[in-house]
C-alpha cells in the first residue's frame, strides 16, 4: 500500500514539474483546474488498476501514464514535439526517482516513514533544478520551432527503456542483482540530459545570432534606406533639378560656412553669369531649346570648376561660381577657363552659348568679423560687373541673333 501512495503522491509531483516547465494555452487558474483534474482522473485510475490485480508497471503505464499524457497535452500551448519532449523527460525523472526509492527500499528495507522522507527529497532536488532552468527552457520552446523530433524520439527511447529495464522480464525488485547496472542507466540519461540541455541552449544561441544577423541586416538596409532618403532630401532641397546645379539654398550654407571661418575662405571671389537673349531662344525655339541653353552652360562651369570651386543656379537664366582663396589676380585666368568652355561647347551645338560675366572679390579684414552686408555687397558688385559687360557686348553685337 504504501508504493501505490507513493505513485499517487509523485504523479502531483511530476505533474507540478510539468507545469513549471510547459508553456500553458489558458490562464494560470484554468491551468491549474485542469492539472488537478488530471491528478485526480489519474490517480484514481492508477489505484483501479492495482485493485484489479496488475502489476503496478502495467498500471502506472495505463492509467498514469497514457491518460496524463492527453489531459496534459489539453493545458500545452504547442501540441507538437516540443510538448512530447517535455512531457516524457518530466515522467524519465519522475520515473528514475520512483525507481531509486524502489531499489533502496528493496536492498536496505526501508521503514515507511523513511521512504517517503527520501522520495521527497528525490523530489525536491528535481524541483530545485527545474525551477533553476523553466525560465531559459521557455525561453528556448518559443524562440525554438524546430529540431525537437529528434529529441523527442531519443525521450520516448529512454522512456520506454526505462520501463523495460525496471519492469522486464520480472519487476526489478524481484532481480536486484541488475539494480548496479539499472543505476547505472538512471546516471547515464541523467547525464545525456545534461547534455541535451547544454545543446538545446546552443541551438538557442545560435538562432539568437541568426536572429541578431538578420536583425542587423534590416538595420543596415534601413540606415542605407535613410542615407539615401537623406540624400534625396538634400538634393530636393539644395540641388536645381534642370542643371544639377546648388541652389540658392545651397549658397546660403556657404555664406554661414565663410562667416563661420573666414581665414578659410578669404580671399573670396566669385563670378556671375548672365545667359544673352534667353527670352528670345523661348519665343522663338521654345523652352526646350531654352532648357537646352541653361543645361550647356551648366555642363560647361561644372567641366571648369569641378576641384576648385563651386557652382550654383540662383534664377532662371543667371550663375554663380564661388573660387574660395582666389586672388584678384587669378580670377582672369578662371574667367578664360570659361570663356574656352563655351567656345568648345558653340562649336559641337547649333544653338550656341553666349553669356555676359561679371567678378568680385571679398578681401580679407583686419578683424575676424565679417561684415552682415559683405554679402550683398559683393553679389550686387558681380551684377554691376555683369551689368557693364553686357552692355559692352551690345555695342560689340556680340549676341548671336
């Protein structure tokens, strides 16, 4: 009588240990109706069948073991190998401390009171260390879809194994000269347990760094996706779309960048550039061929200023070119670059190029402190520079038409 109470009282303890470590489909109060109801079906199942006159292996088999199997499987959240797994290692060690005490108690004939005292504590080492590892076991059944038939079957192995070896041909109490070699067995999937827990927190880690690759994999596509829209952005908002040229926003940053640094940029010159008879190209070609016009002479100062200055369209039909740390003195030599330019680009267009240039320059100062008007100075110093050039073309009949 007293190994059925002990049966009775370690499927409570197997089922608790089930619990702890299987993920739950309900609430925790539901879980917990259902596990004892199972307790209760089974149990009493058990001790039916030993009233019948089985042998309690045969009992434990069918009425512990097949109907736990089910109900249990009613509280599990993922009725797969996962489960079949939990479920057979949770009844392999339930199964090995049923079989130690059972040993024990036939080789020293322990009182009652004593194998009670010594299943619990069986128990209770089998609660300290699945209370130490339900977290990470978890932890490891959600992240872990597959690779569990494996060692669901190697479970289901030891399981049936086990039967075999405790309960075949005779119940081993009646054959303890096999209990060596029996104990044996128990320390040997004890210790294959320890090491499928060590490889199931591998095939963890491992999935964590496939995850945290393909984690920075979408990371980086998505810093390439904002570059890129950062990119898109800047030039929406600082690049003319028909030449590719800076704006005049672009040329604000500029100003802010010499104000900033002066002696970085000083002296500062600049050219201005003013397309002849633009107006007339459009009413008279149409603006396509006026487009055309804007973009040669936009393709012509990017050839020229490329490394040394730089570039911007700031109306319809007028330029700028920025040549920071160029004296008065070199600016003719830029204003030839130009001029050559266009002379290049006139011979292989029908619709030539023509433009009067104006130049100014910003000398450096006394002070670091640039002057809040320097800038509109030297624009409006450009513009009269133009003004005066091309008014110099008119009475030359330097245009084309």
């Amino acid at each position: 009588m007293t190994d059925a109470f002990i049966n009775v009282l370690s499927i409570s303890c197997i089922l608790i240990l089930f619990l702890i470590l299987c993920e739950s489909r309900y609430s925790v109060k539901k879980t917990w109706i259902i596990g004892i109801s199972t307790y209760m079906v089974c149990s009493a199942a058990y001790l039916f069948g030993l009233s019948l006159g089985m042998f309690p292996a045969l009992s434990s088999a069918l009425f512990l073991t097949i109907p736990s199997f089910f109900l249990c499987g009613s509280i599990a959240k993922y009725r797969d190998f996962r489960y079949i797994f939990t479920f057979c290692t949770v009844d392999i060690f339930g199964t090995i401390i049923l079989g130690i005490s059972n040993i024990l108690n036939a080789i020293y004939d322990l009182s009652e009171v004593f194998m009670l005292l010594w299943t619990a504590i069986l128990f209770a080492a089998a609660f300290y260390v699945i209370y130490r590892i339900h977290n990470t076991y978890k932890e490891i059944q959600r992240a872990l879809k597959k690779g569990w038939g494996g060692l669901a079957l190697l479970s289901i192995f030891f399981y049936l194994m086990l039967y075999l070896t405790i309960g075949y041909p005779a119940p081993l109490v009646q054959r303890l000269e096999y209990a060596p070699v029996v104990l044996a067995y128990f320390a040997l999937i004890l210790a294959v347990y320890a090491v499928l827990f060590q490889f199931i927190k591998n095939m963890r880690k491992n999935y964590e760094f496939h995850q945290n690759e393909q984690l920075l994999k979408i990371q980086l596509e998505l810093k390439n996706s904002q570059l890129k829209e950062q990119e898109l952005y800047h030039k929406l908002a600082y690049i003319d779309p028909l030449t590719q040229l800076f704006n005049r926003a672009a040329l604000g940053d500029e100003e802010k960048s010499i104000i900033r640094n002066p002696w970085n940029y000083l002296p500062f010159c600049c050219v201005l550039l003013d397309l002849n008879n633009l107006k007339y190209v459009n009413d008279t070609f149409g603006h396509m061929s006026g487009d055309e016009i804007i973009c040669g002479l936009a393709g012509v100062l990017i050839k020229c200023f490329s490394s040394d200055g730089k570039t911007y369209r700031i109306g319809g039909d007028e330029f700028l070119v920025t040549l920071p740390r160029v004296s008065a003195e070199k600016l003719p030599i830029h204003i030839q670059k130009i001029k050559d330019g266009i002379s290049a680009y006139n011979k292989n267009h029908k619709l030539p190029i023509s433009a009067a240039m104006g130049t100014a320059v910003l000398y450096p100062t006394d002070t670091n402190d640039i002057p809040q008007d320097a800038f509109q100075r030297l624009y409006h110093e450009a513009d009269d520079s133009m003004y005066r050039d091309k008014q110099k073309q008119k009475k030359q009949s330097d245009f084309y038409f």
